[in-house]
C-alpha cells in the first residue's frame, strides 16, 4: 500500500508503452527455450536452500545469493556460483527465484541500491516466492516491467519437508503468457503449480486460504475443548465433527488434540509443522489487504490477535495446532 | 444450569439407590421387546411431524400430542389417537419422543404440571430430540430417573428434508444399555444413529458441531470474500481451499459464494438450508455451555454475535450461508 | 432462564390476586416501622462478614448463617444468633439479607429444602446483595410472592474495603414502595443506594456497568501498550487521553499500567482490586443476559473471553487491571 | 511500513551527520524569528479550509495549494497566492502545513515527482497535520532531513467545527527543539498544542486515543443497549454509569442513546459529530500499527471489523455513535 505509493510517487510508467511489453514477451520466448541455462536463486534460507538444491538436482546451475555469506557455502560446495549482491545475480542470469522472509526484505532485494533491478535485463523473468503482501507485489511487477522484465509472484505452501521433497504447491500470479516459462522451473520444487491470474492473486490465494485455515484450525481446538469437558471423548468427538458438517482439514487431518491422530504435531508436543510466528505473520498480511481493500474480516482478525498472543505466550515456534493447548489450560488459584 | 439447580433445591435423588436403576433397566428390556406397541410424540412441528410420519409408516401407533391442537389433526386423519396433555400421552405410551424448540418447552412438557413425568410409567424410555443446553437433558435425567424412567437426550443433524426422507443423523447421549432400545425407533427416522455417551453427549456434540461449522462458514465467507475483493476469481479460489489446507464442509459442499456450486442455497438465493435465527440458537447454547464450564471460545462466541447481528438485518430466515451476502456488501455514501 | 421456567413449571402464581400483593405491602409498612428488630444475614463470606458486622454496628441484632459454620463463629462472639438454616433464620427474622457467590448458592438458600421460603412470614423483606443472572433474581421474587414475602435485589459495587468501610454502593430492584424499607438497612452498610426499577434491574445495572468497565479496561490497556511500543510515554499518553475522548475511568482513575499512578493495583503488582475472576464471573452473567434476549454484545463477549483465558494463565487472584500485564509480553523464542 | 523500507531501499541517511542537523536548526531558529512571513497551506478541503482561513485572520499570509483547483479559489479572493504544486508551495513559503485524507496523498505531496521536497529550503518547517501511519511520518521526517528542512507530524482531534472555530488540538511529534516554532503557528487553529515526543507520536498519540474511543464507544452502546432491554431507564442507566467504573467520555458526554443527553448526534439522528468512516480509517491505522509492532489489540480490531461492517451498512456518514443504533436493531421474520 504505502510501498506502492512511493513507488508510483517517484516513477512514471503509466506513459511505458504497450511496445515495451511485446518485446519482453518476445525476448521471454527466446529465454524460455534456452532451458538449462543459470538461474538465479535468492535467499537460501530454510526454505529456500531445499528449493535451490532441487533446481540443482534438475540440472540447472544456479547463481545464489544471501544477505548471509554462510548461506551460500553449501552451495558453492555444490559448484554454484555465488555473487555478492541481487544486482550481480540479475547480471548473470535472466531466470531469478527469490524467497524471504518479509515486505522489507522482497523491496531491499528488488528495488534497494544493490536490488535486482539495478541490473536486470530486458526480458528477464523474476520469479518472488516470498510470501508477502500482494500490494507489494503488483509494485514490485510495476517497476520490473518499467525495466522490462517480467514479474510474478508464486508463494508456496508446504513446509520444508515438502521443500526437500520436491512437493510444494506454488499459487502463482502474473501475466498469463509467461506462466509457462515460471512452470518450467517450478515443478522442478513442487508438485502443484497453479495458475491465479493477474499478478499479486497468487500471494491472494496464499493468504486467504491461510486465514480460513487459522479459523478452522482455532474452531476445531474451541470445538475439541468444548467437547472434551462436556464430557465427549475426543475421538469420538472428531469422528462425528468428520462424517457432519463441522468437517475440515484441521479436524480430519490435522487435528489438534493429542491421542486423536498419528503421524500430526499434536501427536509429538507441537514440534515441527507450521509454526504460530508464521500463521501469526501470514495472518497479519490478510489483516492489511483486508483493511487496505476494506473488506470485514471478523474471525480472520480475532485468529490474528488470537496468534498473536500466542506467541507472546511462549507458543511461537510451536505448530499452530498447539491452540488447542493454548485454550485448554484450566483455571488456577 | 440454574434449572439443574432448581430442580436439584427440591429434590433428594441422591439418596436414590442403585435398585431402582437396575429395577428400570429390566422393565426396559421387556418394554423394548414389545416392539410395534404405541410411541408417544409429543412437538409436531415442522421437524416432528415428519419424524412421526415416518413412525407411523414403519407400523407404529403415535400417541400424539402438540401444543397447537391443529398440528394434531393431520395425525388424527392418520388414525394416531391424540391426547390433551404431554402427561396424557405417559399415561398410554411408555416410548415416548419429543421435539421441541427450546430448553423452556422441554422443561414444561418434561415436568411441568401436566408433564410426562406426571404420569410416566416405570420403564418408559423417553427421548428428546430437541436441541437444548445439555444441563437441562442431565436435569430432565435425573428427574425421569426419580419416577423410575430412562431419559436419552438425541438431537438431529439434518433439517426438514432429512426428516421428510428418513435420513436424518442421531446424536445420541445416555445409559449405554439403553442404546439399541432407542435405535430401533430412531431408525424409523434416521439413517445415522451414533452413540456419544452418558445423557447430555448427544446435545454436546451436536453444538460442537454446529459451532465449528457456523465459524468455517463464517470464515469461508470471509477468505472468498477477500480472495474476491484482491482479483481471484471465486471458482478458481474455491478450488485452491479445496485442495488446500483451507479445506471444509462449508467450502467444498456448501459453499457460500452464488456461481461456484450448484444445488446450494447460495445458488437459490440463500432460500431453504439451515436458516440465519436457529444457528443463532445453537451458538447460544454452546456459549452457555462454554460459559458454564469456564471453556474459552474466542471464535465461537464471535461467530454466535456475527449471526445474532444478521438476524436483526434481516437474515435470519435466510440460510446461514448468506453471511457472505451480508460481508460482501460494500461502503456506501 | 431454564430456573424460570422450572419454576414456573412447577407454579400457579399468575392466579394469585392483588390482594395477597396488597396485604404484603401493608404489612410491611408495620415491619418497616419496627427498626432495630433482628434482620437475618446470609452468606458471610469476603463480602459478607463486613456488610453484616456494618449491621451490628447501626444496632441490629444480626440472625447468622452460612454453609461454613466456622464463617459464623465470629459472629457468635459478637453476641449474635446462630442458625442452622437459611429457613431458621426465616422463621426468626422479617427482614433478611443475603450475598452468596452464585446463581446455585441464591437459588439453594431461597428454594432449596432448607430455604428461606420454608418458613419465611408474610410481609418479610427478602435482600439479595448477590451478583447473579437477573432472571433468576425475578424468579426468586415470583415465588417470594407467592409465599406473602418481597424480594428484592441489591447487588453492590465496592470491594471488601468499602464494604468495611460502609461505603458500598447498592444497585437496587423491586417494587419502589419497599425501596425506603430496604434503604434503611442498606445505607448501614453503603453510601450509596440508587432505586433501578423493577426486580432484576438492580442486577441488571450492575452486570451493563461491569461490562463495559471490562471493555474499558481492556481497551486501555490495548490502546496504553500500543503507544508505549509507537513510543509515547506512558505518563504523557495518559494525560493526553484523559484530557481527550478516551478518557474513562480505567484510564483516569484505575490506570493498568504501572508507574503512572498511585495508590491502584497496578502499582502494586495488581493485588487487591477485583479479582480476574470475579470479573470474568459478571461477564459470563452479561453474556448469558445478552443471550437470552438476544442482544449483541461484540465487544462484550471477546471481553468475557479475554478475562476466561486469563484466569486460565495465572491471572485469576490478580485485580483485573492486569489485563496489561497479559498483552504486554512480548513474542519469545 | 512497506514506504519506509522503500525510501530506505533508495536512500543512506545514516551517513548524514550531526552537522546537518545542527546546521537546519540553527536555520529554523532565524526563520521562526521572521514571523508572519508566508505560510505555505496544502490541502483545502472540509478540514484544511477552516484551518488555513484561521492562518490568514492571525495575519499570516498564505500560499495555497489544493489537487482540486476549485478548493483554492476562495483563498485566491482572500487574497493569497495559489500555486501550481506543493513544490511551488515550497519554492515560496519555508513553513508549510499540510492537511490531507491519506498515508498515499501525504506521500505525493511529500516525496511526489511535484512534491515538496523536490524544491523545500534548507531549515524549513514542514507540519503534516493529516492523520496517517507514524510509520509514514518517520519515513518522510528522514526524507525532510536529507533536505536539511525539519518534519513533525501534528494531527488534529476536534471536528470540522473545532477548525473553524480555532480550538482544534493538536498533537505533535518531533524534534523538541522545533517544538516552539510549530506552536505559534499551530496555536492559531487550536487551543491545545500538545508535544508528545519523537516524530511519529503525535499520530501514535491519536491513533491510541481514538482507537480506545471506539472501543468504549461501543461498550458504551453494547452495555446502554443491554441494560435497555433488561428493564432498565435509558437515562437511569447512564446516570448509574457516570458515577461507577463504567464511566468513560462516550457515556458522559456523548451519549449514544437518543433522549439521553442534548446536544449530542444521538439527539440529532446521528448527524454531524465524526463520522462512522472517518473512524474505520483511524481504526485501520492502529490495526496496521498494532501489526506491525506485533502489539495484540483484540478488542481494538474487533471495534475495526464492526465499524468497517457499518460502513456498509449505511451507516459511513453518520456520527459513529450511531452504533447504538446498528445494534439496537431486533430480529425481524
């Protein structure tokens, strides 16, 4: 929101014409064929280090950089190329996956005074699986495309395990014609890559499907504990809640409640799985586009807050599910 | 609550010994024998009078009875004898069902002063299928229980058409030696017949149900009413929750948004379905239940407060879905 | 609620004439007049041991029972009389006070099978000093009426030390004729005795006023740390909103955070003031008040949950301005 | 947010020493010597016309600018300069108010390609008076000192009539030596100039103070709204209110309840007074605030949701105590 209208306060691409964009598309297809060239890789994080390993196993030689030069060791151990800034990266490769950790981190990344686009080329395709605010992201395609390259944004869902796997859905947004192109280098680290349309409804779909999985998630604990101190055994109780109308995904397969399930974070104290710092975080982004677009999100606040103290609560790098320890704790004297 | 107290102030039950418990449970077993014997009904309203339908359809004789005498006169054509009070029909029946719209008519036609238990014969097996606060099903219990009866709480899921059809789910809570005497009618009128526990489980359930189902929907409404507002389209969203972690009942077969599934009410207006002012009934009584048992339900009881302010706009015979209607509207000067 | 209806389940009171209603008043005006006669105390707990020592004081023989003999025994040494029973105080007393801590507690010592209505006399003066569910307070005046006595209620605001102090407040219901009887024992023990309206309504203002006391306290306390983290000074944020439009009597006079005034819990680890727990016990009142009419309360309800979760997380014995100490912790790793 | 990492990303103010600092201060104190020298005033319209009008009655010349011409005409007969863009304003005036709707107007003005400090003197005095995010006014105080002109953020409480009749209050963050110099001119239009801390207090100041007016606006109407339906005297209510814990400004002052007080919207039908929108866009900067410093506001986002749900539904023009009204409404068949 604010980012956007900074960028737009400083820029003028509204005069950019359509020539522009037809040649990047043109320059697109030629970069396209070219596969197996370099790609370049940003932020080698927990999530991001998996990710760029797999395009490694793919055959792709992969131009990394982190803001932590440790980051890079590995793969320069795996015979990548590491460079010392975004800018280098977008000098030595057209084809650029980026992942972090935040807004600031995708503008400094992008646009900051060593960012990718400070380099980039003309048809360069940039690929942002950072989880940010979808605001953020149509600045972001705004000042790629005043420099000719394409931007689109694919978050992914799935954690690291399904980041080594090789498994992680992408939601991806951006022009359609380039979808392609971002496809080729997706499925080489997941097994789900969807088109959402225009760019930015990627990040959308993220963050809406992560807010009603927090509602869901924090309605099935409230549920569970209502139960429970009814007098309900809890797998009983889950048992009816999945053959009725209370059925969703954290009650059928990924129930919060200790003993109902194997295999889930309940079964092992909330240890691995989706921590609250990132539900709390994701639920945060939902929280700004919605006041942005002024959309009433009344639960998806009140999950907020609810995550929120959580984690001021010593539950943040806990999975999300361990709500339903959060609310079951009884009164003491 | 207070009831339990109320009727706990006047009464000395716990003297009661084990005898008489055992002493029911053997009259019981002869009663449940005499199958094709006379059931009593009492509450012929739009879900009773298709339940007892489908009683007498299956070879029963109904005892009925209904505060609104013309609610009777179907039955009468029928041939069911009609009684003048609920005592009436304990004194010719000794199965009796009941279906009643809130915890006040449940007391009144229990043990009010021409109540069941005015006349209630040792043995009789009485079920309420209304959905009350589950301490007035204990309350209503242990008074049956003083007068030598056995009280089952069995509350429905499924709304009039279920009824019509005979397939309504049975949640049903009390003696468990009890059960199968109790299934033998309740598959008269329903396809589903789960046991849950002692006598309250069944109320229990069914408002865990219905509370984690009215946040989904509440949640639903909110993620797809965002998703929509930041340019996804509401088809392509409804896919992603479904394949995603977002996933639920109120998402993938019931969804809220007009357009994105057939045969819903979202589909014909919000018409038919579950309406708006009895899902704010059923919050009420989870939160009273909630409130009782010191169990925090963040989101539940913001979810009852959503629905209570549709019903005064003007939903509340609308179905429950249309909270997304009423989310989707948009600021106006 | 539900004990309304048992009640009336039970009763036939609307057959009873203005007549009986008449008789009672008058002989009233002849109990009224005989001041310094014995007055019947119940319930001599926290609160209920200053109120009733205010009553020696004034010159009131006092007529003492509670659940826990060792409560009375205090009161032996002062010269008073012990009973057995709320009915032997009954039938000892015409003017009889009780503070009990519950819906249950109330409705046991008025109904139950020792209770004040066994043996009470026509005309007596009934005063409930307890915070409950006005519903049930205008049930117990129902059957109250029905044996020729008058119930009123009169709960109180102060903690224990304005009840030493005498300076209660009381919030009174019930016929306005009585209200001067009632006042000429109240102001023994407050300093304040406000005349609200019909019986309830005394419970009714004092349930509406805590409410939203606990909505202002939060929302202090919300809005204090929210500052302190933007980086006002606490001292100075204060002032400016207690010289502006949030200012309330959380901010002016109960300030929660520590430092910016004296002589108030929060300077004091938030010891003494009214506990968590109390106030989470009125929320629930206000909630289910606000159910069973069918009132929203938005801000009401997550109040009432706030305070749940609170006493679930060590908070329950502090003074319920610790709501800032709750939301000030930080996110830890 | 989003805007502070952008100008960040662009920028290396922290190489800036101590001497330019020094150096625009030095610089302000011979400019605030030279008063009634022009003021520079941007942003005309229902707020800023009155405020700029009282400029010109102190004897202060005015250089006006407005996005919409038509704003400025009345200034231009009042004899002031109109210019063409808030540069302008500043190549002509170096002390400059400005007044505007949003986080993204004030960036336009500000740091636009026409804005402000594309032409701003060295040790001007620029005083935003808009309500924005702090995390907006910090960002552009930097961008001001890059230019050697100092930035503080002074909004305003007190409505359009509080403006002209000069007794607005203003709340001002920034440096404090510059303090005095904003004060005369501020003291102009407002009868209370509060200093309140760094830059970006001033907005934290407000933000907080309307963030907790909202919240026990609507307890205030939650509580009146309840105690109404239990029985009790709309005026009674208050009173009892206003002289326990539950007293805050919205029930002493500004009843929400019609026929409780005069002179307030609730005695108008809700007209005048500040408007339902005007507080869901105050809501929404704590909101992002609140997420941003990671601070829970529960009740403070729950007050956003239901004054964002009323804008639309019709209530955006009317004062925001009409939310008395919005929940006062009953359920309807």
């Amino acid at each position: 929101m604010a980012a956007a209208l900074v960028l737009r306060g400083s820029a003028s691409w509204l005069r950019r014409q359509r020539r522009v964009c037809a040649g990047s598309v043109a320059m697109v297809s030629s970069r396209a064929m070219a596969s197996k060239t370099a790609v370049g890789f940003i932020g080698l994080g927990n999530m991001g280090n998996p990710m760029a390993k797999n395009l490694v196993k793919h055959g792709y030689p992969v131009i990394a950089y982190d803001v932590f030069p440790e980051a890079c060791k590995e793969f320069q151990d795996l015979g990548s190329q590491v460079t010392d800034s975004p800018a280098d990266v977008a000098d030595k490769a057209d084809r650029i996956i980026t992942m972090l950790p935040s807004n600031a981190n995708a503008i400094e990344v992008y646009v900051g005074s060593n960012g990718i686009l400070k380099k980039v080329k003309k048809g360069s395709l940039l690929i942002d699986s950072s989880t940010i605010d979808p605001a953020v992201s149509k600045d972001l395609a705004k000042e790629a495309e005043k420099m000719g390259a394409v931007f689109m944004d694919a978050p992914v869902s799935g954690g690291v395990g399904a980041a080594r796997a090789g498994n992680l859905t992408f939601m991806v947004g951006g022009v359609e014609q380039e979808f392609d192109a971002a496809k080729e280098l997706l499925t080489c680290m997941g097994s789900n890559v969807v088109y959402c349309g225009e760019v930015g409804t990627g990040q959308a779909a993220k963050i809406c499907n992560n807010m009603l999985l927090a509602i869901s998630m924090i309605g099935t604990a409230e549920a569970m504990n209502l139960g429970i101190r009814l007098g309900l055994d809890p797998k009983l109780l889950a048992k009816i809640l999945n053959m009725s109308s209370g059925r969703c995904w954290s009650s059928d397969t990924y129930n919060p409640v200790p003993g109902v399930m194997d295999g889930v974070p309940s079964a092992n104290n909330y240890q691995g799985g989706f921590g609250t710092t990132l539900m709390a975080k994701d639920l945060g982004l939902a929280q700004v586009s919605a006041t942005n677009t002024k959309t009433p999100v009344l639960l998806g606040s009140l999950a907020h807050q609810v995550y929120r103290v959580m984690c001021a609560k010593g539950y943040s790098q806990k999975d999300f599910s361990s709500v339903f320890q959060f609310l079951r704790e009884e009164e003491t004297l």
